[in-house]
C-alpha cells in the first residue's frame, strides 16, 4: 500500500517547478540576519498550495517557518535552513543555470534542498487527507551564525526523527562532527613602523603561535581526527606603525568520537608551552562555540529503507560522517536523532563556484517524500 502511495506522490513531483523554485530562492538575497524575504516567498508558496503554514518569532522580522500534516505528532521533520553566508560580490549572488546546474549563492548550502522539501510537501498535500503521513516541515533562519532559529525551535518542540537537507551529495549521514570555534588574540606594543625592535609585532606572535599549533601531532593531517582550519586574520590599523592586537579564528572540526573539553585542555597546554617557547608572548583564547559530534545508532531499518529508494531511483548508496558543523549538532544535544542528507556537496559551499545540480534536487524531492510516507 505504501508503495503505491509513494509512486502516487512521486508522480506529483514536477521537474520544471523545482527548476524554478531553485532560481527563484537562490535569486532572493538571505544572508543570516536578513531571511525575511525569503520566508516570505516560502510562506507565499505553501499557502497558495493550501497549506496552513505557522511562524515561530525569533526576534524582530525574523521567524521560523512550521506546517504539520497527518495526525498526532509528526514522526519525522523536514528541516531546512533558509539564510546563507553573505554575498562576495552583491552583483554576482544570483543563480546561472547551465546544462542543468544551478550556480549561485545558497544553491548548495541548502536552498537546493530546501527547494526539494518544499516540493516533496506540495506533492504529499495532493493524497487525500487520510493518507497523509505525520509529518512536519520546518524553515528556520540563522544556520550560518549561531543558530538561533533551530535553538528557538527547540525550546518548544522535541522531534523524534529530523531530516537535514545539509548538501551531502545525497549521502545519508548517520554520523556528524563536532566543532570548536578557537578565538585568538595577541597583544604588542605599538611604536613607529621604522622602529620595530622598540616595539612588539602582536602579528609576528600570532604567526609564531599559530606556526607551533598547526605543527603539533594534535592536528596532524595524515593522523588526526580533528579537522584545522585558520579562518581568518585580522589587526590593528592605525597607519605606519608596529600593530599591538592581532585577532585569528580557528575552525576545528572533531570526528564524532572527540570530545571538545579534550580538545579544549589539549589547546591550553599548548599555549603554556608557547608562552615558553616565544618571547613575550601575550596570547589570549576563548572557544567561543562547541559542540560534539554524533553517531546515530540503531538506523538499520532506515538504511535498508534507503537502499530500496536508492535502488529504485538508479542511484548509488554511499554513507559517511557530515565533516561540517550545523544545526543538526543542536537537534541531537535535544535528544532528537538528525539524519543529514541533500543535494549539492561542500566541496562548492561557501565558494564563489557554489552549484547544485537539478536532478539531485529532484531526486531528494522523491527521497524526502519515501521517508515520511515510511514513518
């Protein structure tokens, strides 16, 4: 019977409306903070479709989007996150269509996936109302920085099974790292540029530091489970003078069986040695963000689900760990199980050559849809 269910609705799956809800979404500019104009044209799709569609304030002109439909409680949700990282150039964000890849900003990170959800909902709303799944559908902002909507969310609903369109080439991720954001400054002394040795280049003890970091086994490249990434660098500006601050971001990236208060120790006993090894080193750290990694346990039955879909769809099944942070990090601490899959792969996100391709939004439409017909 639910076979015959999902190749109902699979059949209600349109390719040309996903084509143009992916160019209409990665076309609006939805950078965290900003997502209102997005939503907009979310809540303005679902309810011409008949959908009653609740916002969930997180604070001024900024809210989460949720619709339900079947009975009881929804035994899965569709998540998506709507904002995006900003703009490199304000005039090149929008999306180009080629041979049927979207590029753009967002077009992987996750408005392709968001697309897919959007339309598995409009093809599920076609059965009749007895036949629909519980299921729910939740559009939420601020991903990209702390993310506040998914953590307003959760203050007032605890889903059992979450459904992430994180862009994973469509691979199932039943495993996900965890993540430490390492806020660094350095303090010098400022004198005349042309009389460094009167002075302390507060740059110069962040690249010493920095250099003795990266090289210790801790973050080995062939060896490690922790991912390292210096993010971003940035000083003192005040003309032709030795900078007295220095401030770096580090991103580490943990496997899911690392536990960040070890990484966090480990940083500090490295920055005790530093304070040995590098004259006058003034250095203070702060981990301005942590969370731990997940393996979901138990999932046979839904892998075994996935390969019959996968099979009928013509596609490979490949799992993995999700190596990036998200909001599915704050959906298992709730006690909630988060499976990440979507269109569109990280290799691209964040990058000027962002892309997607449309049949894997199409084909995660199908996917999104199998699943909550299952639960």
């Amino acid at each position: 019977m639910k076979q015959v269910l999902r190749e109902s609705v699979w059949n209600q799956i349109e390719g040309e409306r996903i084509r143009r809800t992916v160019l209409e979404m990665v076309e609006i500019y939805s950078p965290s903070g900003k997502e209102e104009d997005i939503q907009l044209y979310i809540e303005d799709r679902l309810q011409q479709a008949g959908v009653p569609v609740t916002r969930q304030e997180v604070e001024d002109e900024r809210y989460n989007l949720y619709a339900t439909m079947g009975s009881g409680e929804p035994r899965i949700t569709l998540v998506g996150h709507v904002d995006t990282v900003p703009a490199w150039d304000l005039e090149e964000y929008g999306p180009r269509e080629e041979w049927g890849v979207v590029r753009g900003l967002g077009s992987a990170d996750m408005k392709g996936g968001c697309a897919a959800m959007l339309e598995a909902w409009l093809a599920l709303m076609t059965l009749p109302e007895s036949q629909r799944p519980s299921a729910a559908l939740l559009f939420v902002v601020g991903e990209e920085e702390n993310g506040d909507g998914s953590a307003r969310f959760l203050e007032t609903h605890r889903p059992p099974l979450v459904l992430i369109a994180e862009p994973t080439s469509l691979a199932p991720c039943l495993s996900h790292y965890g993540y430490l954001e390492v806020s660094l400054t350095t303090e010098g002394r400022r004198i005349h540029s042309s009389l460094p040795e009167l002075g302390h280049n507060a740059i110069e003890s962040m690249l010493r530091f920095l250099l003795i970091l990266g090289q210790d086994p801790l973050f080995d490249k062939e060896a490690s489970q922790i991912i390292y990434s210096i993010r971003e660098m940035s000083s003192s500006r005040a003309g032709f003078v030795v900078p007295d601050q220095c401030d770096t971001m580090v991103d580490l990236h943990l496997a899911p069986e690392v536990d960040p208060e070890t990484v966090k120790k480990a940083i500090h006993c490295r920055v005790e040695k530093a304070r040995r090894l590098i004259p006058d080193l003034n250095l203070s750290l702060s981990f301005d963000f942590s969370a731990r990694g997940y393996v979901l346990e138990d999932c046979e039955a839904i892998v075994d689900f996935l390969g019959e879909v996968y099979t009928r769809l013509n596609l490979p099944l490949q799992r993995g760990p999700f190596r990036s942070h998200s909001d599915g990090n704050l959906f298992f601490e709730a006690g909630c199980r988060p499976l990440l899959l979507g269109p569109g792969s990280l290799e691209t996100a964040h990058t000027s050559d962002e892309q997607t391709s449309l049949s894997q939004v199409e084909a995660a439409a199908r996917i999104y849809a199998a699943l909550c017909l299952r639960s």
